[in-house]
C-alpha cells in the first residue's frame, strides 16, 4: 500500500482524494510491480508527463475532465470542462497553459478561470461535420501540433473514413490535412531520429509508417509496420502509442487489455503485457527517470457484470521495472499562450 495523500484547496478546480496502490509479482512474466488510482475514470485518455513540473495530465472523454497529478506534491487536480467530448491534453512550451481537444476544436485552456470560460479558441477540424471528435494529438520535434479525428460515434461504432490528420503551426494556425479519410485517428509518434512518422488509423487495424521530413512537416511513402489480424482477433484494435530510449514502439490494444512493444524495423512483437482490465486506451512514459509506463483504461460501454468482474477498469495504471524507459515529449509551440484571448 502506497498512500499518496493530497491536500490542497482551491474553488476554481476540484481537488479528489486519490490514493495509488501498490502491487507487487502478479505473475512471473510481467512487470514486477504496478500502481493504480483508487479513482476510475469513464474513459481515461491522452497521458502526457511534464518533466518541468512533474506532473502527469490525463483527460476523462466522457466526464469532459481534464487531470493532473503533480508527482513532487502529490496532488490531483480536477477540472471540469462542460463543452464536450475532452480527448487531448498537452503542455504548452513556456505556459502555465495547456493545449485541450475537446469535441472537433483545440483551446488553450486556463486552470484558474471556472468551467468553459477557461478556453480560449485556437481552431477547428473537420468543419461541416460537427458530430466529428478530435481523437488524438501530440506534437512534434518543432513545437507543431499534429492530430486527427474521428467520425460519428454510435456505441462502439465509428462511421469509416469521416476523419483526417491534421497538422498545426505557427503563425496563423490554420489545420492542414495531411492525410484523408481516416477513420479513428489514434497513436502517433515519430522515430528518435525524426525521419519515420508511425501512426494508427483504429479500424485499418494496422500500425502504419510514412517518411517524414522535419522540417516540413510532410509525410510520404506509406507501409504497414504490423497487421492486427496476424495476431488478434477482429474485436482488437490499436489506441493509443508511444516510443522508448531504444525506438521501440509501445502500443495500448483496446479490447484486449494488453500492451505491446515492437520492433518497428524488425516489424516484431518483442513484448506484451496484460492488464487487470480489457480496455486499454493509451500509454506514455512519466516519473523522475521518465521509467514509469503510464497506462489509461476506461469503463466506457461495460455491462454492471463485466464492471464486477473489472474493478479496476477506467484506472490509471503505473507500471514500473519495464526495462527501459522513455524519451522527453515535445510541448505545443504557441507564444504568449497566458496572455493569449
Ligand atoms: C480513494 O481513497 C480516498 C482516501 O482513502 C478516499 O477518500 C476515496 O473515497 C477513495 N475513492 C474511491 C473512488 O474509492
Ligand atoms: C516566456 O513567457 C513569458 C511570459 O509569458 C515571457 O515574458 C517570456 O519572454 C517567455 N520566454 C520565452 C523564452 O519565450
Ligand atoms: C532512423 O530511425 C529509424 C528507426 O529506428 C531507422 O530505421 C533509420 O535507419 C534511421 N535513419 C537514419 C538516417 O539513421
């Protein structure tokens, strides 16, 4: 047991209680030992760590929750949203700030300011299709934001080929498409080196491969990296990414409960990892070390006797020993974000 224990106040924001547990040698072939929250979320996405402060954010998608735990003071901080759909979270470089998605728009958002009047407006995607989601985002080695969307959602089921990738800069920060259609815009990451951009479009139910140029943002000469289907059965599909020191790429596989590391120039399975959970969303690195492997999972669409079976779904999973460890992420390049209106 490892009580974290919180204390601070603040009415522009929810502080929660949140005790992380700890466990040690589930079974000989997996990590050593791993914490969860005490707290479940509906639908935990998007972990991203800041090694400035410290701190892990995360957003509940369904609760329209944006989360943080700074891991010096132990505290977790809440904020309510109240517009929508929440599915990116990113730090701003240089800002107190930080970057949201919520349903198919970017904001930058302010802790200090109550529900929806926090957001400051930065743009749209897919516009003339408002039922479409900003699903997932990151940024890359020049501050530039990349993400993409995701059609109509019923239950489940996303309507196929609705969304796009985009890419955001400086000055004007216009969205411009870089790939169309996608379905379920998901887990992208580049190679140490910046020359591969790895990517997922969920139901193509392939982790994919383009050359990338840096400094122009574009991307070429598409290629799959690995098939689902050689391995998992059709529920299985790919959510979120990441990469380690080593340039393997680490994969979250919804409906599965597992986690996969691959060799993306072997186009290997070299490691897999089941969790206490089927719903797996996404994944990054966090810690003082940067060795921590942060894992989202969500409760979304489950049955009352599948929650029973699952206590823990929709936790936030710390796993610890993975053997390697992670490379610092990229903030959102937007100056004079405090200030901005
Ligand atoms: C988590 O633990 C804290 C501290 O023990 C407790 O106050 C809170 O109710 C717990 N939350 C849940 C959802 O169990
Ligand atoms: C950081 O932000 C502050 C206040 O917004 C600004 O005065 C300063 O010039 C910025 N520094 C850099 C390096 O951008
Ligand atoms: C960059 O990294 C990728 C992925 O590991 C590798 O395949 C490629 O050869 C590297 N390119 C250069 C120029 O080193």
């Amino acid at each position: 047991m490892y009580p974290w224990v919180i204390v601070a106040i603040c009415h522009l924001y929810f502080i929660k209680p949140v005790v992380l547990y700890h466990v040690t040698h589930i079974t000989p072939n997996q990590f050593n030992t791993f914490e969860y929250t005490n707290l479940t979320f509906s639908h935990a996405e998007s972990p991203v760590w800041d090694p400035d402060i410290q701190t892990l954010y995360w957003v509940d998608v369904l609760q329209q929750d944006v989360h943080s735990l700074d891991y010096r003071t132990k505290q977790h901080k809440v904020k309510h949203i109240n517009y929508g759909e929440v599915n990116i979270v990113i730090p701003i470089k240089n800002s107190s700030r930080l970057l949201v998605g919520v349903r198919n728009e970017l904001h930058i958002m302010d802790w200090t300011r109550p529900g929806d009047s926090a957001l400051r407006f930065v743009a749209a995607f897919d516009q003339g299709l408002p039922d479409n989601i900003l699903n997932e985002g990151i940024v890359d080695a020049l501050g530039r934001f990349w993400g993409g969307t995701k059609g109509h959602q019923h239950g489940n089921d996303v309507v196929w080929d609705e969304g796009a990738l985009y890419s955001l800069e400086p000055p004007h920060f216009v969205p411009q498409i870089r790939l169309k259609p996608v379905s379920i815009s998901n887990g992208l990451v580049w190679s140490l080196n910046n020359t591969i951009m790895y990517y997922i479009d969920s139901l193509s139910r392939r982790i994919e491969a383009f050359d990338f140029n840096l400094e122009r943002g574009h991307i070429s000469r598409r290629r799959t990296i690995l098939e689902l289907d050689e391995y998992w059965d059709t529920e299985v599909i790919a959510d979120g990414m990441t990469i380690d020191k080593d340039g393997f790429i680490w994969i979250a596989l919804m409906f599965h409960g597992c986690i996969v590391r691959i060799n993306p120039d072997t186009r290997t399975i070299v490691e897999r990892y089941k969790l206490p959970v089927t719903l797996t969303t996404s994944l990054t690195w966090g810690g003082p070390n940067l060795d921590d492997l942060i894992v989202t999972t969500s409760r979304r669409n489950m049955s009352p006797d599948t929650l029973k079976k699952q206590p823990l779904a929709g936790s936030v999973f710390i796993l610890h020993n993975m053997g390697t460890s992670g490379v610092r992420e990229h903030k959102f390049v937007f100056n004079n974000a405090d200030t901005y209106k």
